[in-house]
C-alpha cells in the first residue's frame, strides 16, 4: 500500500497477507471461502457434504452458524465462537484435506491437475491448495447489516437462476429461516 506524504515523495507501508480481518473474533462475521481459482467442486452432494460434516463438527465445539449457502465454487456464512479465526483455519484445513482425498479416491484428475496448477507458489509443502487464501471478513455491526448479509446468502441461488425462491437451494440456510427444516442446525435467532 503507498500513501502520499506531504513533500510528494511515496513512502511504503507493509501491508499484512490480507486488507480483511476478523476484528472482533467473539463477534459474528460474514465470511466467504472460494475454491481456487474458482474451480466448481460442490456439484455433487458428496462434496457439500464434507463441508457441512465439519461445520456440524465445529458447531458441536462452540460455533454458532446464523447463515449459510454453498455454491459450485465458493461458500457464505455468517459464523461466531469464541475463537472464530481459529475455527475458520480449521474449517478450511479439515475441508481442504477431505475434499482432496475424495478427489483422489474417486480419480478426478482434471480438477486435481487445475489444484495442483494453480497452487500459490510458497504452498511447497504440499501438491494441491484447495481454497483460497483469506476468507474476506465483515464484522455484523448491527441488526440491519445482520438481515442484509443472511438475505445476501440466501438470494445468491436465486439471483444465479438456479432456483426461484431461496428455500428451494437445498445447501442454504434459507428453509431454516422459512420455518422448515434444513440441513444444518442455525441460530435464527439474533
């Protein structure tokens, strides 16, 4: 990042791996996870599943899961716990880790060559990088900005064309927030 100072010369500041941080780690956040490169993985249930089976994982240790919605190539959620940055490493590393190993079981090549191409080059210690670096955090400052972000969740199938109505997109929280049952247990109440 280069700021100008008053005598026209640029002087420059270190800037850390990322320009989003979670503030206030107790607080809840709307975070976005992206596979790399924006490779479509969860096409199949089985892919979707995995991240849901961590986040049932998480949520037993203490994360609160207000929102959700995964798409082909990226997820969102409103999360909270008392480490919640923690908790999201290990949400990406569990995830990552499996979501691989069922690359490689069910020999899909393609995608695992994209991975591994792709791959950010000081990752030398393994042969595939999963999601990308960074989650893009936003504190939820208020009731409105909470509604705003769950809203933003559950419309992204439907501004996608993939379904009509939000409660359709079965990998979403939006049943949960219509008085159905979804696949993950949320905290609507906020």
């Amino acid at each position: 990042m280069h700021t100008q100072s008053n005598n026209n010369t640029q002087e420059v500041k270190p800037m850390g791996r990322s320009r989003y941080k979670i503030t206030d780690p107790q607080q809840p956040h709307f975070v976005t996870l992206t596979v790399l490169h924006w490779i479509p993985i969860f096409t199949r249930p089985a892919t979707a599943n995995i991240v849901l089976d961590s986040l049932r994982f998480l949520s037993r240790e203490g994360l609160k899961i207000y929102a959700w919605v995964i798409l082909e190539n990226h997820c969102h959620f409103v999360l909270q716990s008392k480490a919640l940055d923690r908790d999201i490493a290990r949400l990406k590393s569990w995830t990552g880790k499996n979501l691989i190993q069922y690359l490689v079981e069910n020999n899909i090549h393609q995608i695992l060559e994209q991975l591994a191409f792709y791959k950010k080059a000081h990752k030398d210690d393994r042969a595939y990088q999963f999601w990308q670096e960074g989650v893009h955090p936003e504190l939820i400052q208020s009731e409105n900005m909470m509604r705003q972000k769950v809203d933003y969740i559950h419309q992204n199938p439907v501004k996608r064309g993939y379904v009509d109505e939000a409660a359709h997109w079965r990998y979403s929280s939006a049943r949960d927030y219509s008085g159905a049952a979804g696949l993950l247990e949320v905290c609507t109440a906020w």
